[in-house]
C-alpha cells in the first residue's frame, strides 16, 4: 500500500499482488518474481498499467518472512530525475558563475598588485637612478654639487645663451685662502675641517645661489632671479666677514664675480672674467695678512 504523501502508484489493498500481476506481465517475469518471494529474495518488476509504466520493488524484512514492496510510477522517477538533472544543472551553472567570478576576482586582484608592483618597482628604480645621479653630481666632502654637476650645468646654460632664452646670469667664484698652508702645517684633517667651513660660509650667504665645488679649494656659485638681483649686496657682506675673519684667524675667501654680458657666448666667458677678479681680491686679503699657498713654502 501506499505509505507517504507522494505519488507512488495505486493503492492495492487485501489482493496478493503476485495474483494482480499474473497476466499483467510475461510468465517468465511473474514465475522469476514469485521464485524471489518463495525464496526470500528481494527483486523489481515492472509493468505496464495502462497509463504509465509501473515499477514494484520489494525486499525482505529480516526472520519475519515478509517482504516489504513500494510501487512506483516510471513518470515520477523520471519527473524526480528531470528535477534533480534540473537542479544539477542550476547549482553547475552556479558553480561556473561562481568560479567565473572568482576568477576574475582573483585576476583582478593579481592584476593591481603586479600593476602596484611594477610601480613601485618602477618607483624604486628611479629612486636607485636619482640616488646614483645625485651621487654622481654630490661632492662627498661637504655635500654641495661637484664638478660634474657644474659641468652639465654649464651645457645647459651655455645652450641657453646661444639661444638667447638667458639674459640675467651671475658667476661667483670662491677659492679658499691658505688650505696648502692649513695641510702643510696642521696636517689634511685640519685641511678638510676649512674646505667644509668654506663651504659652510659660501652656502650661508648664497641661499639662493647653486653652489658647486669645482676643485681642491675652489668653489663656483650661479645665481639667477632673486640671488642674481641680491648679488652685490650678498658679496659685499661676505667680503665684510671674511675681513673679520682675517682677524680672528677663522676661514678666509677669496670672491670674485662677473654677470653675463652681451658679447658672451658661453659661461666660460663669465667664469674667466670672475676668476681673474678673485685672484685680484686674494691679494688684497694677502695684504691684510690672509695666509695663501707660498706662505707654506717660508
């Protein structure tokens, strides 16, 4: 009989349904099938009951010598399979949106962090390329530009003025007065301490000038815009200092200076011009008693 709420077949009642199948199905199939239940075995049968086709499986219940039978309809197991198939394919579908997009999640995750990966290695190696450049271009000494420096400076400026894209450019060279004297005399430790309060001094009065160590004792400063216009006043203070220095026996400069003129066609033309001033100033300081290179020789 029937014993849940779903459809599974008709309900036969009070009739053996090995009698009711007799007749329904082939003699082979109702005398295999009545062997199982003689013997206590468990089997099938199927049948045709007119509407559909009709499936009986039975088992045995355990030292009862019963046999417990359920009838179900072929369509049912086909509509229960169809739902299965069914819902298979939606979680399968669902499965492979899932994955789909977590694929594309994970690959767009992956994706920024080599993007950020590859920037802030781009980031580094710039970083590397500056820190190398400036290396390059930094006096090691005092931590103001080198020759090196001055040199591309020097390309770019002297393009500029062919070009006649500069009008207003000033030229200060600084040479120290008596570093021979100071590595002769106190030894190179005491040599370096007056290259770096040179450049200590330099640097202090040329804020807003490029300052560049170009040698042993020399020192080159470009000045353009405010440090260009503020020049002479800026000069004629440190050249006040350094007299004073004189006296006190601290670091002495030598300043000489020249500005762009109209007939200059390269930088170098200013340099030799504020070279040779500074080399007329630094007799003038030898004159109030600045130490210079011979003195070493006396």
């Amino acid at each position: 009989m029937n014993l849940s709420d779903t459809e599974l077949g008709p309900v036969i009642l009070k009739h053996n349904f090995l009698d009711v199948l007799h007749g329904i199905v082939s003699e082979d199939v109702w005398n295999e099938n009545l062997k199982n239940f003689e013997n206590g075995q468990g089997g099938s049968v199927t049948f045709d009951s007119g509407n559909s086709e009709e499936t009986l499986w039975y088992v045995p219940i355990q030292d009862t010598g019963w046999e417990i039978a359920v009838l179900i309809r072929d369509s049912v197991i086909r509509d229960q399979i169809g739902y299965f198939s069914e819902r298979n394919m939606r979680n399968n579908r669902y499965q492979i949106i899932f994955t789909l997009v977590a694929v594309l999640a994970l690959a767009t995750v992956l994706l920024l962090q080599l993007r950020r990966f590859s920037k802030e290695k781009l980031e580094e190696e710039k970083e590397t390329s500056r820190t190398f450049k400036d290396l390059a271009n930094t006096d090691s000494m005092t931590g103001v530009r080198n020759k090196h420096a001055y040199s591309e400076n020097e390309k770019i400026i002297d393009s500029r003025i062919q070009e006649g894209d500069i009008q207003n450019i000033g030229v200060v060279i600084g040479d120290i007065n008596g570093l021979k004297y100071a590595n002769d005399t106190r030894g190179h430790a005491a040599g370096d301490r007056l290259i770096k309060e040179a450049c200590a001094l330099i640097c202090e009065y040329f804020k807003q000038g490029a300052v560049f160590r170009i040698g042993g004792d020399e020192f080159v400063v470009i000045l353009q815009g405010k440090g260009y216009d503020s020049m002479l006043d800026v000069i004629g203070e440190l050249n006040r200092k350094v007299e004073d220095n004189i006296r006190e026996n601290a670091v002495v400069v030598s300043i000489g200076y020249s500005v762009l003129g109209e007939g200059d066609r390269q930088l170098k033309d200013v340099f030799e011009r504020a070279d040779k001033m500074m080399y007329e100033r630094k007799k003038e300081l030898k004159a109030m008693g600045a130490k210079t290179r011979t003195d070493s020789h006396h």
